[in-house]
C-alpha cells in the first residue's frame, strides 16, 4: 500500500501544476537558444488530463512568433540545457516539443494538443505577454494562461478559469483550431526518457 501510495504521489508530482519560482536565465543564454520554425505563426494549448479521473491536470502554452518559446506555468518540465524566464521555456525546436510531450504523456495521462493560426502580431504579443507574467503560483497554470490570452485579438472568447478542462474547451471553440491527441502506454516511472545531446538534439534514452 505504501508503494503505490508513493507512485500516486508521483504521478500526481509530476503532470499536476506545481509550485513555482523565479528563474531567470541571462541575456546570453537566452538569445542563443533563440529558435524559431518560421512560418506558420501559431498558437498551441496543451492540456494534461487524468486517464482516471478524466479531470484536467495541467495546461501549457506553446507560441510560435518572431521566436517559438514555451509556457508552462507552474510546470515541473524543464531541461538543464534550455533557459528559462519565469516559466517561458526558450530554443523549443521541434524535438523540444516531443520531450515535452513525452514527458507528460504516460499510462495515467494523455495530452490534448489544441493548436490555432494567429498574425504574427499576435504570437509576438501573446510571447511578450507570457515573459511579462512572471513566474506562477502553484495550480495556477490555467488562470495565468487565460489571463495571458484574455482580450488580445482572436482570444476574446476565451474565459477567465482555473480549470485546464474549461480553457481547453473555450480554446477548442475558437475558429481554425486543429486538434490531436497523444497518449502513451508507458509506466509513469519510464515516461519522458527523452534527453538532449551535446549538439541539442533528442534523443531516447
């Protein structure tokens, strides 16, 4: 009983929002992981939920702009070699993408990736927004993503929520969104084996 009382707790560690506190990375640092795919500018949400309880655990933001960063508010994610700004997570290349997705997709949760097109005045305003917000309370991820979003152009109809299951479906709403779903059959004490080389690349371990 004590054994999988220790894996609940783990499991709940790990994909939950959790607590948070200022990081900031240097102006060097950042701007050599800077990275950006280029065009489509986009918006995705991430959204986290419970393979048993069906309830959403987390919600994470991926903008891509002038530059593709992270944000994942109150977050346990997180690579040694990627700086971070108060839970904007920058060099987020593609295979950065799938360690994060990895990392939360297991045997008790799936991901539902929501992702919508915006101006690139958007996406820089929404990435600007996202490093101004600072870093996030605990089991606020929802409430700072939302207020993130709340009144910029084409995000109006998104409330103001703490819930990841509410933003998730204002998001999945809004006109043009694609939608995936990523779920994983791995025990939650072999999920996000992905590492990064020296050279940045992914790779399983």
């Amino acid at each position: 009983m004590i054994r999988i009382l220790a894996w609940l707790v783990l499991a709940i560690s790990l994909s939950a929002c959790g607590a948070s506190v200022p990081v900031q990375a240097t102006d060097a640092a950042v701007q050599a992981a800077r990275y950006s795919p280029g065009p489509p500018t986009a918006v995705t949400l991430f959204t986290v939920i419970s393979n048993s309880t069906n309830s959403g655990a987390h919600s994470g933001l991926l903008i891509n702009g002038s530059e593709r960063v992270l944000f994942d508010p109150a977050g346990t994610w997180y690579h040694p070699r990627l700086p971070e700004r108060n839970d904007v997570h920058f060099g987020i290349t593609d295979k950065v993408v799938a360690f994060y997705i990895d990392y939360h997709a297991r045997l008790t949760f799936r991901v539902l990736q929501q992702t919508v097109p915006v101006s690139p005045e958007v996406a820089d305003l929404l990435i600007a927004r996202a490093k101004a917000y600072g870093a996030v309370p605990k089991a606020q991820c929802s409430k700072s993503i939302t207020a993130i979003l709340s009144g910029v152009p084409g995000f109006e109809a998104i409330p103001r929520s703490w819930f990841p299951l509410k933003l998730s479906d204002a998001f999945g709403a809004l006109p043009g969104v694609t939608s995936r779903l990523i779920t994983d059959s791995d025990d939650d004490s072999n999920h996000g084996v992905l590492l990064v080389q020296a050279n940045g690349d992914p790779f399983v371990e």
